[in-house]
C-alpha cells in the first residue's frame, strides 16, 4: 500500500487565520482589552507573518508513504555542521524571514527587552521549525532536511530586527512613529543586554 497527497498551505493556513480572528474577537470580549485600530492592525500583521513563514517554510507538505516514499534515512537529512555548509543565498534569506520578529515582537509583548530575549525568540521559534519539519519528514515522508544553518540564520535575523527596532525607537520620529503601534509602554530597558 502506499499514500502520495500534497497538502497545500491554504487547506491548513486559511482555516488556521480564521480561527485566529475568531480568538482574537473573544478574547477582546471577554477580557475586556481595548486596541486602537492600529494595534489591531499590527497584530493581524504579526499573525499574517507569522502564517506566512509556516508557508514558506512547510508547504506544500508531500505524503509519500509506502512505495514511493523517500529511501533517504531521516537522521541523513540533519545538517550539524554549521557555517561550513551554509548555502549563502538561503542563509541571507532565513535572516530575512525573520527580521519581522525581532521587529515586531518588542512592540507586542513587554517580554521582549533586550537583546538576549529577542535572540532567543528567534531560536526558540526556529527550533520549534526545524523539529516540526523533522517529525513531517519521519512520519509523512516529506523532503525537508533540518538544518543547524537555519538555526544560526533565524536567530541572527531575530537579533538584526531588534537591533533594527532600536536604532529607530531612539530618534524622535521613531518613538513618535512607533507609539501609537504598542501594545506595552516602554520598549526597551535601560539595562540593554
């Protein structure tokens, strides 16, 4: 017996963005919390991005189960070395992928302060990636490898983004570009990390 089906990323996403809009309304009645329409609008950005790097990095997801399935031994997928075979091109584009968080995330939450926590958002969010593409590949067959490279790359571009963030809240037209943006007061501690 065998199973081959390609799930495309609007089966799981779209259900998934509605089910976020439908938590968000409750969650804002029911607890009472009053957003202006731009942070409303910054955190159905943050969810779209959010949903938008689960696109990008498990979709389309092949089943090949049984005969067709992939001869390849998982564990021969992992990539432990870091830096050394690191393909540039996608290496620049995990840092890209995730410049948004370190940007978005302090302007969201009051957790994220410092340098140390917005590295390690990133790597926490990146490691949640990698393990999930792991188990895709060991259990439906898919093609993904999980890579250390990745890793490096997100963290870096979560710390970049941050990084980012700061520069700007500290101009004049940053902070009054970036108020009425957030969620919490006061971005950053005075104790940078």
């Amino acid at each position: 017996m065998s199973i081959q089906h390609t799930i495309t990323s609007i089966t799981v996403l779209g259900p998934l963005f509605i089910l976020f809009l439908i938590a968000l309304v409750v969650c804002t009645r029911v607890i009472r919390i009053r957003y202006t329409s731009k942070q409303y609008a910054l955190i159905i950005a943050f969810a779209v991005y959010i949903l938008g790097v689960m696109h990008f990095v498990f979709f389309p997801i092949d089943i090949n189960i049984g005969v067709y399935a992939n001869q390849t031994p998982w564990y021969k997928t992992i990539q432990w070395i870091p830096l050394l075979t690191a393909d540039i091109p996608s290496f620049a584009l995990n840092i890209l992928l995730f410049l948004p968080l370190g940007f978005m995330l302090p302007i969201l939450s009051p957790l994220v302060t410092s340098m140390r926590e917005a590295a390690r958002a990133g790597l926490i969010l990146s490691l949640l990636i990698e393990m999930l593409q792991l188990l895709i590949r060991v259990t439906l067959g898919n093609g993904r490898s999980t890579d250390i490279n990745d890793l490096i790359a997100n963290t870096a571009g979560s710390l970049l983004g941050f990084l980012i963030l700061k520069w700007f809240d500290k101009r004049a037209i940053g902070q009054r570009l970036l108020n009425p943006w957030k969620l919490s007061h006061g971005i950053f501690r005075k104790d940078m990390h």
